[in-house]
C-alpha cells in the first residue's frame, strides 16, 4: 500500500508471546490494481488471543459513501485470504479498523459534539447522502 503503514512494536518480555504474525496489502483503488487506495494489514496471537489491525485508505468525496463501505468489504473479506491456515478478519478475537476513511458525519461542529457529550451515539450514525 502506498503511504500507508502499520508496525508492531512490543515491550521485550512480551515479544516472546507474539505468535503467527502475518501482514499483508489489499488493493481497492482502481478496482483492486492501483496502490492509491486499500489496506496494510497486520495479525498475530497473545495468549492465545488474536489481534488483526487494518490501517485502511478509502475513496474520499461526497457521495461515496457506498463505494466506501465496499471498500472496507472487501478489504475484510481479503485481509489474509492468501495465508490458507489463518483466520479473516473478522475471525479474530480483536479487530481494529482505522486510518483515512473518509466517512462523513452530517451534522454540524456543535451538534456532533453535544451528540457525543451526551451518549447520543445513534444521531451520528443517521446520514444524508452528500451530493
């Protein structure tokens, strides 16, 4: 992925538990061919826990919204496909998405705050299409 990055960094008596780490690159822009767009992926176990952090670059612009959420589909869908043995995913017991997503909220600066201040999670979740 170009201009995206992920790492793991970890205290030395806990890099000894770091088990089946495994990256990869997914590919969304220009239908899956372009490096512009997708995914650096990075999975590996703790315990027995497995943690899979996906540092995601989406489609910007209004109006995208539905390109976007295709976008990370299949970025969930093809995060470690190509390691047979491991899980996807949304397999894993800690999964973090994150990065430039470009998802919008339509509400203006004071009302997303006050949205957030008072645990009205569900008022940022409710968008328009921008046009």
């Amino acid at each position: 992925m170009a201009g995206n990055f992920i790492g793991l960094f970890a205290k030395r008596r806990t890099l000894g538990k770091v088990k089946e780490p495994y990256s990869c690159q997914i590919k969304t822009g220009l239908g899956g061919i372009a490096k512009n767009k997708g995914s650096c992926a990075l999975r590996f176990c703790i315990d027995g826990t497995s943690f899979a952090f996906l540092n995601c670059h989406l489609a910007s612009g209004n109006g995208e919204i539905h390109k976007r959420t295709e976008m990370v589909r299949s970025i969930l869908d093809e995060a470690f496909s190509k390691a047979k043995t491991l899980p996807r995913a949304m397999a894993h017991n800690c999964v973090f998405l994150f990065g430039d997503l470009n998802f919008r909220v339509n509400l203006d600066n004071h009302q997303a705050r006050l949205a957030v201040r008072e645990s009205k999670i569900e008022h940022l979740l409710q968008y328009e299409e921008l046009q």
